[in-house]
C-alpha cells in the first residue's frame, strides 16, 4: 500500500516537529530586557504587520480571534516567542506548515517544522480566543455596550499575540465582526466597504503609519461616528455614545482648533486621520491610542471639571499623537518623553486660556520634585511597580516632573532653540523610536553646545537641580512620600488620576 504524496508530508511535518522537540530544551519566557518590563517584546525577529480578526458576541463571552503576523528574522530561530496571555490558542502555523505551541509564563512559544534562517520572512497565523472578561490588569475594557481596548503599557499581549514592546512597531489591519446594531471601529482608516452576513456586519480597518502594540484601538458599541474636517482637509472621526451624539457635539468641535494650535507649535500632525473615542466606561484614564483618542464620557458630563480642564486634557491626548505615538519609546523608562512633553502642552494650552500659568505649575511641581523622585525615581530612571500597583510607573516623576525638565531646558537654551528643538524631534524621528540619549544629542545640537552635564541631573539625579532663571524656587526635604495626585481642576481625592490615566501635579480646585 502506497501512502498519498499529502499524506506523506503530513507525517515528515509531523515527525520534524517531534525530532525537533526532543533536541531542544525546555521553552521558556524571553524579553528584550527591559529593565521595568523585562520579559516583554521578544529578540530575533521584527515584527512587519499585523492583521488582527475579531468575532464579537457580548462581554460575556471569549471572542474568536486569527492574529496573523508578518515578520522578519533577525537571526536563525529555532522557536519564535510571542507575547499573549487571556486567551485560547486552537492553532498555529509558521509560513504555511503547523508547528507546535505552548504557554510558558505570558509567552506563547511556536516550534516551526523548521528552523528559520537568518533575514528569512516569517509568515505566523494564530487562531485564538480573546478573552473581554474583566480581570482589571489591561487590554480589553467593558463599556455599558461593548467594549473598547487600553493597552497601555503592557497590556496588548493580553488580547492577541504579538511582540509587545514599543520599540517594535508594525503597520495594523483590523477585521471586526458584531452584531447587528452595534458599530465597530479601530485605528486608521476603513479600507474595504461594511461587509453584512445576515445578523453580523464586519468592518475592515487598516493604518497607514506604523504603531505600537500598545497604541492599538478596538471598540464596538452601539456609537454614532461623526465625520468632520481638520487643519488643510485633514479628516475627523469621532466615536460616541449613540445617545450622546447631540451633547458631546459642542466638544467634538474643539478638535479641530486644538490641532491646528498643535501645528503651531510643532508642525503638521503626522498621522492620517484625528478623532476622540468617547466610552461609557469607568477607567479612570485616558489613553492616546493612535489616531483615536480613548476618553470617559464622564469628563465631558458636566461632574465639576471646568471647560478649560476638559481641553487641556484633550490637548493632552492629542499631543501624544505627535511625542509617543509618532515618535515611540525606545524603551520604556523613556516614558517622561511621552509624558513630559503631553504634559507640557496641556500646560501651555491652560496658560494660553489664562485659568493657570505655565510659570505657577512649574513652580509647584519643583515644589514636589524631590518627593515624586523619592517615591518613585528619577524622571528617566522610574522604578519598576511594586507588585499589585496598578499606577506602575505612571506616576507623578513622569508627568508634571518630566515637564519641569522641558521647562527647565527652555530656561536654559532659550525660547527660540527649545521651539526648534520640538520641531526637530517629532520630524526627525516620525513613524520611529527614540530615546533620552537622542533627545539630550539633538538638543545639544540646536543649543550649539553639550547639554548633558546640564541634563543628566534633571533626568537621573535624586533630588531636583536649581531651575535656571528662578534661584528664588526650592524644593522641600524629600519625605518619601508621592506628592499630591490630583491634576489641574480637580482635587487629588477626586478620583481622576489625570490625562492618561496617570498622575500629575496637584493644582488649584475646579473654577
């Protein structure tokens, strides 16, 4: 009896992967080495593109998921490592043959039927679960009719497979299926018309820049998309509450006067498209995924946060398009980049509307810079989270504390250069990576100067240096406790950590 040309290359697939799971040793977690997330992103390969399907159900249920990634190897790789946990793998497939999985730790590790070669392309398909079920770490996030995504930081592994470091960033396709009724959106732009099959409706979406894992955008609910027109035709698209459509369309309006304030300031915006996501969800947070800000509907429900408050915060998420988002983390200890320059915007946006000067919150985050680097490090040097804080490394050092590092350089170099500067950084480095060493050369650069003796204490050091042009500020002996987490607005027992979702300065009560 003669066996089928197919049925013989099942069995030497199968038999390759089991001579090759006896030579190698156990799999295992493996990270890039970062030293707050040390067993996030994987070595040996770079990541292309991503093509994510999702089949939505309800918030009850796991949703059906294909995670298809286009890869590169770097080096000879004899298993591939993904980041993903929360969710059921039924298969998985290295460039069109079946290899072997398994869960070590947050990993899932894929043994090909053969080894991959060095610059070879990798063609990875995963067909999972994703799993909405709230378990209060990050990744999906329940809303009253849905749900929305905030990965941020570490948190995409949790709703698909992926290298889950900044500094691996890939172009993103989306395919979502939900019900009839509800209305799914990602980041980017639709690329394909609304597919209906019966009771479901899939949606196609695909960016045009790459992204972050982190910065991934998911949401179906029952919304309404308002379309609108930006700075030089620059498309809008707002996503809110269907029911909330009319109340939230005085806000959605802002939108386009804040970027073309940003455009002022450091140049054209650099994605495809701009809009807010506005969620019933209790976060706490919110996030500047890309192109497609995630915000509570609570901050625009009139529950005491002035109108000058809720801009900055927008303002706030917007800049991120341009530091974090366009330009991403190196890694993440760079944050204060992300942060500090968000930060300073909202800062300089409130000064503008004249309700609070950048000079008095600057002033009062030098107050405090000694205890936020007490408590939770140095601006470029966070400590890692104590295990079970849900802050992490959000914390005050890298928001209002990194701010004060900007204002400072401002101080030092002049007006004129820190404005080049900005512009410089997010044209040099848009769609890339960069770190605090690339900002301390360019700034070096524009000054005519080395700034790093100047620089490296207000990055590193453990207490905060003399603020050029104010010996008259001090700061208090450090206590070893955080300084007050409350953002401008809104008192620190409020509840709202701040733009983001992460802590900032304390500033004066709502007005």
């Amino acid at each position: 009896m003669h066996s089928s040309p197919r049925l013989r290359a099942a069995l030497l697939a199968a038999a390759s992967l089991t001579l090759v799971a006896a030579v190698l040793p156990p799999p295992k977690p493996l990270g890039i080495g970062d030293t707050l997330f040390p067993e996030l992103g994987n070595p040996g390969y770079d990541v292309l593109s991503y093509d994510l399907s999702f089949a939505y159900k309800d918030n009850r249920s796991p949703l059906d998921a294909v995670t298809v990634i286009e890869a590169r190897a770097l080096e000879p790789l004899e298993r591939i490592n993904l980041d993903f946990t929360h969710g059921k793998v039924a298969s998985a497939e290295v460039n069109g043959e079946p290899a072997r999985f398994e869960t070590v730790g947050e990993d899932l590790v894929l043994t090909p039927a053969r080894a991959v070669v060095d610059k070879a392309p990798l063609h990875i398909t995963v067909r999972h679960t994703s799993d909405p079920r709230g378990r209060g770490d990050g990744g999906w996030v329940a809303t009253e009719d849905g749900l929305a995504m905030a990965n941020q930081a570490d948190a995409a592994h949790r709703v698909f497979p992926c290298n889950d470091h900044p500094a691996d960033k890939a172009f993103f396709t989306f395919r979502i299926t939900a019900p009839a009724g509800l209305t799914a959106v990602a980041n980017g732009v639709p690329v394909v018309p609304t597919l209906r099959f019966g009771p479901s409706t899939t949606w196609t979406y695909r960016t045009k820049h790459p992204m972050a894992t982190e910065l991934a955008q998911v949401s179906v609910g029952k919304s309404a998309v308002v379309h609108g027109t930006g700075p030089h035709g620059l498309p809008l698209r707002d996503v809110v509450p269907e029911g909330d459509r009319e109340r939230l369309a005085p806000w959605l309006k802002k939108t386009a006067g804040h970027i073309a304030w940003m455009e002022e300031r450091v140049g054209r915006y650099p994605f495809e498209n701009y809009g807010v996501l506005i969620a019933r969800a209790t976060t706490g947070f919110e996030l500047e995924t890309q192109t497609l800000s995630l915000f509570e509907n609570s901050l625009f429900a009139g529950e005491g946060y002035p109108e000058w408050y809720v801009e900055s915060v927008m303002v706030h998420e917007l800049a991120h398009q341009w530091f974090g988002d366009s330009v991403t983390p190196r890694v993440w200890s760079d944050l204060w980049l992300n942060e500090g320059h968000a930060t300073w915007y909202e800062a300089l946006y409130a000064d503008g509307l004249g309700k609070y000067s950048l000079e008095r919150r600057m002033r009062e985050a030098y107050q405090r810079s000694d205890q936020w680097r007490a408590a939770g490090g140095p601006p470029a040097a966070p400590k890692p989270a104590p295990p079970g804080e849900k802050i992490g490394l959000f914390r005050p050092a890298v928001y209002d504390g990194a701010a004060l590092i900007l204002y400072a350089l401002r101080q030092e170099i002049g007006t004129e250069a820190f404005d080049r500067l900005e512009r410089r950084w997010v044209s040099q480095y848009r769609d890339g990576v960069a770190g605090t060493a690339d900002f301390v050369r360019l700034a070096s650069q524009e000054a005519g100067r080395d700034l790093g003796a100047f620089l490296e204490p207000w990055l590193y050091g453990k207490t905060t240096p003399a603020m050029p042009g104010h010996p008259e500020w001090s700061t208090p002996a450090a206590s070893g406790k955080p300084g007050a987490s409350g953002r401008p607005g809104k008192p620190a027992a409020s509840g709202r950590p701040g733009a983001s979702g992460k802590p900032a300065a304390s500033g004066p009560s709502a007005e």
